[in-house]
C-alpha cells in the first residue's frame, strides 16, 4: 500500500518511508491511498478466528509488501500478548478494557507495533534512528516500553512538568538504556510545538534521521483499528446496533474506529467523548473549526486543544459535514461531571473506571437518551491505578495496584528539565556527537 500527504503536496510514498519519516515533506499526515473492504466472509467467520487473526487480515493490505506477511505475523503476536475483554455493565454500556498491557493504557498496542516495524525495517542499518515523541501522558510511557532496547533506535520523550500523573513519570522516566525523558518547563503543547519545530529544523534533520511516534505515524495509528474488530467479536451475537464511545485527545484512536467500519464492520456510530477540551464537540455544532490552547483537566492524556488526527477524520467522510454527522456524534464535560461519573459506574455496577472511561460513560448515556435500542460500548483507554489520586478521592477507597504499576513506583526518576526549543536543539546535537 501507499500513502499519500494529506496536504497534497508532497510524493506518494511506501508504508516504509511513512514509517520511517512520519510525517510527509509538505508536513502533511499520510494516508493510505485505498481502503478497501474485508470480505463479507471475514465478518460471517470472525468467530473463528483468534485476535492475531483478525489483525493480521485487517492490516495486511496496509503494511505489505514492505513488511513481509510472515514478519508482520509475528509483530502481530508480539504486539498483542495480552487480553482485551468487554465488560458488560448493562443491556446498553459495556466497556472495552484497553488496559491489560505493559503500561495499563491503550496506546501500548500502538507503540509495540510501530516499534516492532521501525525494527524491522533498521534490521540492517547502521544509523541510529531519533524517535522524538511529545506526551501528554499515556504515549511516553507506552512508547518508552515499546521502544525499550530496540535496536538501532534511540528514543526521546517529552513531557510537561508537573501535568502527568506520578505513576506516568515514573513509566517514562525510569527505563534507561535507549531512552531518554525530557521534562518541559510548560504545557503539552509546548511540548507538541518543540517537536513539531525539531522536524522542521535542517540544522537538525541534516544531521540525524528524525522520526516520530505521535498517533501521526501510521504504524501507531493504524493497529488502532483492532481493538474495534475485538470488541464486535465479542458483542456481534447479542447486539446488533453497536456504537462505540471513545474519550478522545488526538483523536487517533477514534479514527482508528472509522477505518475499521471503512473496512466493512458494522459500526452504527461514533461518539467522540471530551473533556473540556472541546474543539470537535464544537465543530459538530457551529461548523466552525477553532483549536484553541489546551486546558488541564483530570484526564489529561485528552487535553489536546487541536486535535491532530481529525484532518484523517475530514478525509474518511470526504469532507462532508452531513455524512460525518450521521457518522459522528460529540459530548463534552466538565471534570466534575467525570468524578460523578466515576462515583456512579463504581456504585452502580461496582466498576472501578479511570477519569477516561468516565468520560466515555457519559458520551454512552447521552447518545442512548435519543437511541434508546444502541448498544454503547465505552473504551477504558487506561486502568483505574494510573490516575490514583482521582480515584480513590472519588471513590473513597484504596485500590490496588497491579503488577506493572507496582514494579516501577519505586524506581527512580531520571528527567533531563528543558525549557525551550534551544534547550531541545542543544540536548540533541550533544547526543548526536556522543554516538
Ligand atoms: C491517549 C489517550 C486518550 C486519547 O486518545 P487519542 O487517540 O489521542 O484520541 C484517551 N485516554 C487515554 C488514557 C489516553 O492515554
């Protein structure tokens, strides 16, 4: 498959160089350049097929040839070492738990993918590639795991001082080896702008292979699509009108959702669920686009105040407001509506979900006042424990901690401070001149 700008100024290119450069030379996200859709007989035989299966079919037009079928089955196995199951909490909600892998949220099948690709295709390189990567929480973590000892890859991760949870700085500040954290005096989009400003800096491009691993690249974006195809395989027979909510930042994993319908499965609607941050939720109501700074609110990998995928999003419906309404759906809420939210799913169904999934809970209950025969199914992007401090306020109980968490709470930090694009600039040529 190819992939083209979606600033359309730039050569159509393999998934190889898309990979590799992340975002295209006129700055542009790629594309692919068809979605063709799976056979009706993927659909009727999904029963039968394992997870690794169903990955393997769905991405395979997206990755060969230049990951060869037998390599991209064993990234899928790799990728995908732990469980995804749906828990039903009633008639209408389920939730489809996103967390069970090494960092507790749900862009570690992303970041192993993408990090297994960015491997393979550097299996015989000599020069180390920069992956260079902003976060607003959840991707550092993930992305450090993912990337940890890969060969030929180092990894720099940058992050706003004092916005993420302890236990996400201690999982992406205390790995080592190939990885390096950056704490940013300022916001995520600080962060976000920095890196955006690396790649456009030829003192730095000239002089190493940059490349990012931001749901901009397609390798991490584009396994995102999966977690849907699991969570129909488990529904299918006792729901048929199935929509998904997804607490949306990036607005990466919910575009996910829409190749996954683009590729024939059954997905009635979306709900792109936000928390203060409410760019989209605007948008589907003035038609008006007006990213604005991001503003801190309690689930924080979602404070993103211009979304980068939603131009992936534009392309899917081909820029037709009408039929992305009849696709798409959008709530936004306070952080005190999510701590009520929290509090009711833990008292009702005596479910302990993280300040995401709340927020997915609530984009679930609105929708289904006017769709009273849906079925909602809310992703619970991360697990309960990486947001403790919110939690067990709301709920007013200790809760456990899981085994990944316990092992890095202990560890020591080790954060580089920066606080400008100087800072960065000066941090990488010094790195380069070690190697
Ligand atoms: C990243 C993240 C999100 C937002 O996902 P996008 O793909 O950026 O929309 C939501 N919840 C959690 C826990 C996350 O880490």
């Amino acid at each position: 498959m190819n992939y083209y700008s979606l600033n359309k100024k730039a050569p159509h290119t393999s998934f190889k160089n898309a990979v590799v450069k992340g975002l295209a030379p006129d700055r542009g996200l790629y594309f692919p350049e068809h979605i063709p859709a799976l056979p009706a007989s993927f659909f009727e035989t999904i029963d039968d097929k394992s997870y690794s299966e169903i990955a393997f079919e769905a991405i395979k037009q997206f990755v060969t040839p230049d990951i060869p079928e037998p390599i991209l089955k064993t990234i899928i196995e790799e990728t995908l070492s732990f469980e995804f199951p749906i828990v039903r909490l009633n008639e209408h909600i389920s939730t489809l738990e996103l967390f069970h892998g090494p960092t507790m949220a749900f862009k570690d099948v992303g970041a192993r993918f993408m990090a297994r690709c960015l491997g393979y295709f550097n299996r015989n390189n000599t020069e180390e590639v920069t992956v260079l990567v902003a976060t607003s929480g959840d991707t550092g973590g993930a992305v450090a795991n993912g990337f940890l000892g890969v060969k030929g890859v180092h990894v720099v991760i940058l992050y706003p001082s004092g916005k993420v949870s302890n236990i996400q700085e201690k999982q992406l500040t205390t790995l080592g080896q190939n990885i390096t954290a950056l704490e940013v005096d300022g916001v995520f989009d600080d962060c976000q702008d920095m890196v955006k400003q690396a790649f456009l800096d030829p003192e730095l491009t000239d002089k190493m292979q940059l490349t990012s691993a931001n749901s901009i690249n397609v390798a991490r974006w584009l396994p995102q699509l999966f977690y849907f195809m699991f969570a129909y395989k488990q529904l299918h027979k006792k729901h048929e009108d199935l929509v998904f909510s997804i607490p949306s930042g990036n607005f990466g994993n919910i575009c996910a959702g829409m190749m996954a319908q683009q590729l024939g499965l059954p997905i009635k609607h979306f709900i792109a669920s936000n928390n203060a941050n409410n760019v989209v939720t605007e948008y589907l109501t003035t038609q008006l686009y007006n990213p604005k700074p991001s503003v801190a609110t309690v689930s924080n990998a979602m404070d993103v105040g211009n979304p980068s995928n939603f131009i992936r999003i534009q392309e899917i419906y081909k820029n037709d407001f009408e039929e992305l309404k009849r696709n798409l759906s959008s709530y936004s809420y306070s952080d005190d509506a999510t701590k009520a939210a929290l509090l009711e799913i833990y008292k009702q169904f005596n479910y302990i979900a993280d300040p995401h999934g709340a927020v997915g809970y609530l984009g679930c209950k609105d929708y289904l006042k006017d769709h009273p025969d849906a079925h909602c199914v809310f992703l619970e992007t991360a697990h309960p424990t990486k947001f403790l401090d919110t939690v067990e306020a709301v709920i007013d109980k200790k809760v456990d901690l899981p085994a990944q968490i316990k092992a890095v709470i202990d560890k020591k930090k080790i954060a580089t401070k920066i606080s400008s694009y100087e800072d960065l600039k000066r941090f990488l040529l010094a790195e380069q001149k070690q190697d």
